[in-house]
C-alpha cells in the first residue's frame, strides 16, 4: 500500500468514522506527440503517469453523496436524485458531474461517502482533472455494484466533462487514465476509439521528463474551447466532418475558402495527425533521433499555427532542447500555460535538471517543476 493510499484511508476514517470500502486510482497522463487532435477525431500518443488520484469510497444510507477533497481540506454534498452545478470553477463540479453522467447513462448510483487525494499536478497540463474523474467513476461504479468496462467509464467521465464541466475535451485523457498500460504508450483513433498499446522498450535509455512553468492552466478561462469552435469551422469551410478527414491536398486547394487563422488551425492539426503516426513508426524502429525530431517539430506548429503557447513554455522548450542528451522538447497538454515534456537520455537527466530550472529561474523568477515520469498503469479498483 503506497503512502498516498495510506494517507487517504486515514482521511476517511477521521471524516466517515469508518474505513472506505473500495479505493479507486487513476493516473494522470502526459502526451507525448499528437495535441489538439483528440476532438479533431484525429490520432494521439500519450501515457499514463505514476501520479494519481485515488478517490475512497464506501455506501451510504442515504441518497446523498457526501464528498471530502483531503488535499484542499473542503467539502461537498449533493443529492444524486438531482444533481446541481456549482457556479464558477469549482472541484466540486468534477465528482458531482460523474455522478451526474452515470445517471445519464441507464446507472443507478446509490448514496456514498467519498475521499478524494492525489499527486497529480493541477493547472500542469497532466490531465488532473481526467484522474480526478476516471477515479470517481470507478469508486461510484463499484460502491453502486455497476460492471462497467474502464473504456466505458472513461466515456462517462468524458461526458462529465464535456457537459456538466463545460469543457470540450476529447477522449485522450480519460482513455489514457482509465486504460493505460505501464511501459507502454497509448495509439488512440479518437475516431474509430481503437487503442494500441506501443512499446516502449525501444527507448529504454530515455526518460520522460516534464517541467511545469507554474503558469497555471485553467481550460473552463481559456480559448480552449475557441479552437475547437475554429476547427470545426475550418472543417466545414473543407467540406469534411472533422480535420481528421483532411489531408495536406485538400488543405491547400481549400486555403482560399478560409480565413488564414483558421488555414492555420487546420494546418496544425492535418500537419500533427501524421506526425502521430510517423512518431509511432519511430518508436517501432528505435530511431529515436527521427521521434525527438517530430516531437520538437509539434512544439513549433503548436506555437506558431495553433497558438497556444506561451513565453514560459516556448523558454522551457528552448532550454531543454540546450541540453546535450536531449532528444526532443515540446509543450504537452492544450497550453495556455502548464508543462512541457522532453525526451532525455539517462544520463543526462540531472544537468537537464540544473540547466533547465536554473535558467528559467533566472530569466523569468519563476520556481519550476520538474518530474521524471515513467508509463504507468490505468484505473485499479480495489477492495479494501
């Protein structure tokens, strides 16, 4: 039992007075190539983390879900036969939104008491809010005895997001938390929702370094959702459904019909799709000079076409790639702030460490972070 989980069971016996039933734990996740193709129904690499968010959770007597965040020290309780958001940006719309989607889809959710603590980053880019979801649903999954397939679950928890949030993510970061596989990368068709399991094996001597620049991301006061409001006009001005249908023909004989924002917008997204793909393929071959070449490239279309980088995030990637023995940097997440991930030999890792922090301490008097990540399990729920 981790230190963390030991943490949570204390928690939730001086709350409940009573130990959890189940504990429900689910990564966070970083990607490594593919950004802002996910809602695009277009191709992504990510994997999950070994930072999690474990939610405990035992029946309750009533129809009432009473909800403790350990780590902020805050509550919440809703009742489940009508469940409300709260108003601004708020935690509490996570748990409460899960609940919420399992009702909506057939599931029959019965009072609970629920603990919630985790390691994940929040506002880094490392999809806290998908762990914090996918661990929800699974904790209310088993305490409500639902047999729900974790790729199911993480269309529920998607569907927290996308309409009880308001967030308009795709599936990337649900499926990677609820599905993830420890020394492996996730392909997802965020069409076809297939998923392959890529092996890692070929990049033994590499580790997956992230550095958040303490700029907080908040995607609910972003334009997260403007860019995914700009794909899809640009994919109506392209005559398609989604951009995943586009290819760099019909791009061209279509940048006419567009504004150059959204010529740009499409651009990225068509431009990243392959390099998903050819990511994969360099994985598969071990070359990984040609990966670290595509992943720097990424972080160059995501500033320049889609624009969602900022000053910090472009200084950090510049830094990283500095450093001799990294392969490739780029900023990871939808941007707006939060981290960036490289590709590091070994051997490296500690000057990339005094390098990196150093610099972007002296240059903008900001304390990073840095985390050495490794590919981690998805969602296990346990009884306990």
């Amino acid at each position: 039992m981790s230190a963390g989980i030991a943490a949570l069971q204390l928690a939730f016996q001086r709350l409940f007075g009573r130990g959890p039933v189940f504990v429900s734990e689910a990564p966070g996740r970083v990607n490594l190539i593919g950004e802002h193709t996910d809602y695009n129904l277009g191709y992504v690499l990510p994997v999950a983390i070994d930072r999690t968010v474990a939610a405990g959770a035992a029946p309750g007597d009533t129809g009432l879900a009473h909800v403790y965040a350990v780590d902020l020290g805050e509550c919440d309780e809703f009742s489940l036969a009508q469940i409300e958001r709260v108003r601004g940006v708020s935690w509490r719309n996570y748990p409460r939104g899960v609940a919420w989607a399992l009702a909506r889809a057939g599931h029959s959710v019965r009072g609970v008491d629920l603990a919630i603590a985790g390691d994940v980053p929040q506002g880094a880019g490392l999809s806290s809010s998908a762990a914090l979801e996918v661990a929800v649903a699974g904790a209310l999954a088993a305490v409500s005895e639902l047999a729900i397939r974790p790729r199911d679950l993480a269309l529920i928890a998607q569907r927290a997001e996308n309409e009880f949030v308001g967030v308009q993510s795709g599936i990337m970061d649900q499926f990677a938390s609820a599905l993830g596989l420890a020394g492996h990368a996730l392909l997802i068709d965020c069409r076809s929702l297939d998923v392959d399991a890529i092996p890692l094996a070929g990049a033994d001597g590499v580790a997956i370094v992230v550095v958040d620049s303490k700029v907080p991301r908040k995607l609910e006061e972003s334009a997260y959702n403007q860019r995914r409001e700009e794909c899809h006009e640009a994919a109506c001005l392209l005559g398609v459904a989604s951009l995943r249908e586009a290819d760099g023909r019909l791009l061209q004989a279509g940048h006419g019909k567009m504004p150059e924002r959204l010529y740009r917008r499409a651009r990225h997204v068509v431009a990243e799709n392959a390099r998903v793909l050819a990511a994969v393929a360099a994985l598969r071959a071990g070359e990984l000079e040609t990966l670290g070449r595509l992943v720097n490239e990424s972080h160059a279309s995501l500033r320049d076409d889609f624009e969602v980088s900022t000053p910090e995030l472009d200084l950090l990637a510049g830094l990283a790639r500095g450093v001799d023995g990294t392969l490739g940097a780029r900023l990871t997440g939808a941007g707006f702030g939060g981290s960036i991930v490289s590709l590091v030999q070994h051997r490296a890792v500690e000057h990339f460490r005094r390098h990196v922090l150093d610099e972007y301490r002296r240059e903008t008097g900001r304390e990073a972070e840095m985390h050495v990540c490794r590919a981690a399990n998805g969602m296990e729920v346990k009884h306990v």
